[in-house]
C-alpha cells in the first residue's frame, strides 16, 4: 500500500525526532543513580580538595551521590584510562588537569589518546605554581637569581616532586627561555623536595603554590615570583616571573572530563551546574583561599585550553628530552 506523501513525511519526521527526544529526556532524569568521579591523585592533593568541594556541590543540586574514588598511579594515566573504557553515560567522570596534557607526549605508549579519548566537561580552576628559593640564597628577585646562576652555574639545583609533573617542566621552561643551565633534583613528592629545600641541599624550586604558601608565611622560603600572567591575589606583593622573563606562563589547572561520546545534553547539564558552583561566593572563596582563579568556561573553552597546554608541553619536553622516570 502506497502512503499520501503528506503522511509518510509526518511519520518519518516523527521517526527521526525520536533519538533527539530520547536523549533530552535522559539528560532531563539523569543523574538517576550515583555518579563516580574519578580523581587518578592520592587523596589530600589539590585536584582531591577540588573533586570533593565539587562533588559536594552538584550531590546536593542533582539529588544524586557523587562519589569521589582516588586512583593514583602512572603520573595520573591509570585514573584516567578507566575513565577512557568507562561507559559514555555520564556515570564516571574524571577530574583532569595539567598532567594529562604534560603526559600526552612524555608517555610515548599509552593507550589512549587524551585529547581524542576525553570529552572536556567544565574548567574548575587554575592555580599559580611558585618560584622558591632558600632563604640563604643571597638573592631577592627573579634579575638576582638568573644574575648569580649564571655566575654559579656548578651551585644551583632545581628542585621538582617528580620527573615530567607540573614543577618540573614549570623549571624546564624557565630554563628554556633564559637559557639557564640548573641541575634537575627529582623527588618522589612534594614533602621531601621542599624539605631539602628549606635544608639548603637544592636551590630552587617552582612549587605548587598550595604546597609552599604557609613555608613563604612562615619565612621559611623565600617566594620570587609567581609562574601566571597576572600576580596572585593571597600573594599581592609577590611579581609574576613574566615582569622579567617576558611570555613566561606556567598554571596547573583542575576540570571534569568524560569519556568520549557522552551525550551533549549530559555534557552541558554539568557543565552549567559546574559553572554555578563557581559563581556562588562560598565555593568561590574556597577556591580563592587555595590561591586559585576560577574558569567557569564552556566546554568548548575547556577543550582549547587542553589542547593548547598540550601543544605547550609538548615543545618543552622535546626540547629537555625529558624521560618518564
């Protein structure tokens, strides 16, 4: 039987408004069941003090748990490869950040392609790292410090919490554009890095600055210079490294990511509920305590940044040869 024209164009119209109706309706219930969030750090860190102040948020605002499972190793790949297999439903979500676009090139067989494998969901924060010197260094300002390396090349150690993490190629890249030549101390972690370096045994470290703030307070470091474009607001009097080395740009930086091919309604669900979380002025003044600057980008944002961190990275671990330990 021959259906009128008029008819069969009403009915496969109504066909294909069927899968765009099913996802709004799911991305209208979901989440519908508890929600994972994936942090591939040790509990305690930056990226974990940020999963938790997020995931309590949008617990409350979706009506749903959202679990925060910590997942260390591999730099942050093991965490963020069970993201990748995860199912695209929006149930398991990653906390991402600067070492996945740093471990994009210094892992030369992963698994999976960040950038390819990820969809960006919602930039969190970005943090300042920190130029800290022992105070018996005879040196004040960021001119001092390059002045008396170049002087003693054979006296100065950079200090960093690991080969290829965020102080180490903060450290290269400083080396790269003054053309410095700073012997790398790798540490296994932060805590012991900074204690050598309150102890004299290093020189020089650029340091998460939620690691080192309460050491400057205390007059056991000394801050140079902040590693961001614009100076950072818990430390006002503390110049940006770019005042002297001019285009020096350095942040780590938190956000949530999911597997490839979550649906877009999903994706822009979080991302709003995200973004408003930021906007409210106890969550903001959280992050800002830490020394953070909030994103509050879209995903698209979001995604050139990844990208253009990891060109950024990549150039610099090139040019130091810079090998996983």
């Amino acid at each position: 039987m021959k259906l009128p024209r008029r008819r069969f164009l009403r009915l496969a119209a109504g066909a294909a408004a069927v899968p765009a109706a099913s996802r709004i309706a799911s991305a209208q219930i979901y989440p519908a069941r508890p929600v994972h969030l994936i942090v591939p750090f040790a509990a305690g860190g930056s990226t974990d003090i940020v999963a938790r102040l997020i995931g309590a948020w949008l617990s409350e605002r979706l009506a749903q748990p959202f679990v925060i499972e910590n997942r260390p190793g591999a730099g942050s790949n093991l965490g963020t490869e069970l993201v990748v297999r995860a199912p695209p439903d929006g149930y398991t979500l990653l906390m991402v950040g600067a070492p996945n676009a740093i471990n994009a090139t210094l892992y030369e067989r992963l698994s999976f392609d960040f950038i390819r494998d990820i969809a960006p969901v919602a930039g969190i924060i970005s943090i300042p790292n920190v130029m800290v010197v022992n105070p018996s260094l005879p040196v004040k300002t960021v001119p001092e410090f390059i002045a008396y390396a170049r002087a003693n090349p054979a006296n100065v150690a950079m200090a960093s919490a690991g080969t290829g993490g965020a102080t180490h190629v903060a450290g290269e890249l400083f080396k790269a554009m003054t053309g410095l030549n700073m012997v790398h101390v790798p540490y296994r972690g932060d805590a012991p890095a900074l204690i050598d370096l309150m102890g004299g045994q290093v020189q020089v470290m650029f340091d998460l600055m939620t690691a080192s703030i309460e050491h400057i307070r205390a007059g056991k470091l000394r801050a140079l210079a902040v590693t961001t474009i614009t100076r950072s607001p818990i430390l006002p009097t503390i110049p940006t490294v770019n005042e002297f080395v001019p285009g020096y740009d350095m942040s780590t930086w938190v956000g949530v990511g999911a597997p490839k091919r979550t649906p877009a309604e999903i994706v822009e669900r979080l991302n709003k509920e995200i973004n408003a979380a930021l906007s409210d002025p106890k969550i903001k003044a959280q992050f800002e305590s830490l020394g953070a600057t909030t994103l509050a980008a879209s995903p698209a944002a979001f995604g050139k940044l990844i990208a253009d961190e990891t060109e950024k990275w990549a150039k610099v671990i090139r040019t130091a040869n810079i090998k996983p330990e």
